[in-house]
C-alpha cells in the first residue's frame, strides 16, 4: 500500500504544479520571476511554522548535509524554473524543466549508485521521444526562457535525490523547508525588473505561494515511498496537463507535434508502470539464491 500511496501524493504534486504555473504565467504580468520566487519561500517558511506547530512537529534535522543540498539544488530549480515560465510560454517552461527525470536517472547513476531497470529504459526512451516532438513544434520562444528551464531540469535532477535521501529520516516538511530557507539568498534580488502590486497581483502571488506549498509538500511525502526515478518519471505527466491548462486558460497555441509528444510521454508513463521490470526480477532471483 505504501507504494501506491506515494505514487498517489506525486500525482497529486504534478497536478498541483501544473496548476501552479498557470498562475505563475498569470501573475508574471505583474511581478518578475525572482520576486515571485522569493514570495513563495517566505510563504513557504510562514505556512511551514503554521502547520509544523499545528501538527507538532518538532524541527529537527538528520543529516544536514543532505538537508542542505537538497536546498541549494532545490532552490536553484525552483528560481529558474519561475523565470522560464515568466520569460517563456507555461507549456514550453515545463517541458524543458521536466527533463529532469533523464537527470535523475544520470546522476543517481553516477552519483548514488542507483540502478536503471528495463522498464525505466524504456520509459525515459519513449519520454524523450515526446519531449522532442513538442520541443520541435515549430514556435518561436525566448532562448533565455529555454535556458532557464533546461537549468531547473539539470537542478532538479540534483535535487530529488536529495528530497528523497532526507525524506527518509526527516519529516516531509522540515525537507521542503530546506529549499525555502536556502532560497532566501534571492530575495534581495527580486525588486530588480517589474513590481506592480495592486489587490488582484497580490492575491495572485499568495495563490502562487499556497499551491507551491501544497505541491513541495505532497512531492517530499511522496519520494518516502518510491524510488527517485520512478518517482520523477511520474512527473512527466505535467507536460501534457500543463500545455492543455495553457490551452485552456491561457490561449496559447500548440501544433500537431504537440499531440504526438504526449502520446508518446503518456506511452512512456504507462510502460513504466506496467512493463513486466526483468532486470530487477532476476536480481531477485540470484539475491535469493544467496
């Protein structure tokens, strides 16, 4: 049951970001992406008080210098990927920043000797395939928007290793409340470019900070139950969601290369979940035999 519940509360985070980030495009019309940011880290801290002294949770950290990292990658991803939506349209901003799951799977290969299994292979193969094909959609986007976003992707891939190394020993919240301590090193940046506060940009911008919350929250109680790469492959199901929320809301056009990318990032989803994983049932054969 526990698996499932944590792939339950990673889908529930990739709908709550996806939502995020059309409030994000929204509310860039009235404040620059670092100052958004850096509302949300403070909204992040107030709510993360608020809900640690109403559950009675007491702040306490294991192993610090996971805690740490996971702070300095998250907040990294978590700036950047607000100015690529900012800069850039929400749809192309979260496919680019959701490359990330390659770069969970590089570096927990690399760094934290995680294993890749058949079923993940194929899965990233068939992602990447509909990364390509809306990447390739024949629009016109701001090159700094797209280097914004591929920086949170690289970031991110840092960084869920780390959500889910603290999350093990740490409570959900004092794990996401890493990246909101850390990420207050920008907040003497975020005056600098557009600033227009009025009633509605201000309740935008708290929407912002709430939903962020819920989503960090719900994505560190998640990755206590699944595998890093398992985990950030489930979140691929946000480009597909995000572009038709943009869609809907926001008016922007895709093309056909667009539909094609999600059938094959929706392929990929589904196989792996339901792809027989050989790899790992015969390392648990010879694991038996010993």
């Amino acid at each position: 049951m526990s698996k499932y519940k944590g792939e339950i509360l990673l889908l529930l985070s990739t709908l709550l970001f996806s939502v995020t980030s059309i409030f994000v495009k929204i509310v860039s019309q009235y404040f620059n992406g670092i100052f958004v940011t850096s509302i949300r880290f403070v909204l992040g801290i107030i709510l993360t008080i608020f809900l640690m002294r109403a559950l009675k949770i007491t702040f306490k950290v294991e192993n610090l210098k996971d805690w740490v990292m996971r702070g300095i990658f998250g907040s990294i991803a978590m700036v950047s990927f607000y100015l690529s939506i900012s800069i850039t349209s929400s749809g192309r901003a979260i496919m680019l920043c959701d490359i990330y799951p390659m770069f969970v799977a590089l570096f927990g290969f690399l760094f934290f000797k995680e294993k890749i299994f058949a079923n993940n292979i194929i899965s990233l193969i068939l992602c990447l395939i509909g990364v390509i094909f809306i990447f390739y959609d024949r629009g016109k986007y701001n090159i700094f928007g797209d280097i914004a976003g591929v920086v949170s992707g690289i970031s991110s891939g840092m960084a869920i290793h780390y959500v889910r190394r603290s999350a093990v020993n740490n409570h959900p919240i004092v794990v996401y409340l890493a990246a909101c301590v850390i990420g207050l090193v920008f907040l003497p940046f975020s005056f600098i470019g557009k600033t227009n506060f009025n009633v509605i940009s201000v309740i935008l911008v708290l929407i912002v900070g709430i939903l962020t919350f819920a989503a960090q929250f719900t994505m560190s109680y998640g990755y206590k139950y699944v595998s890093a790469t398992k985990g950030s492959i489930l979140s691929y199901f946000q480009i597909p969601l995000t572009m038709i929320l943009s869609i809907m809301f926001l008016s922007e056009d895709f093309k056909s290369k667009f539909l094609v990318g999600i059938f094959f990032i929706i392929l990929g989803l589904l196989a792996n979940q339901f792809l027989p994983n050989i790899f790992q049932k015969k390392t648990i054969e010879n694991e038996k035999e010993y």
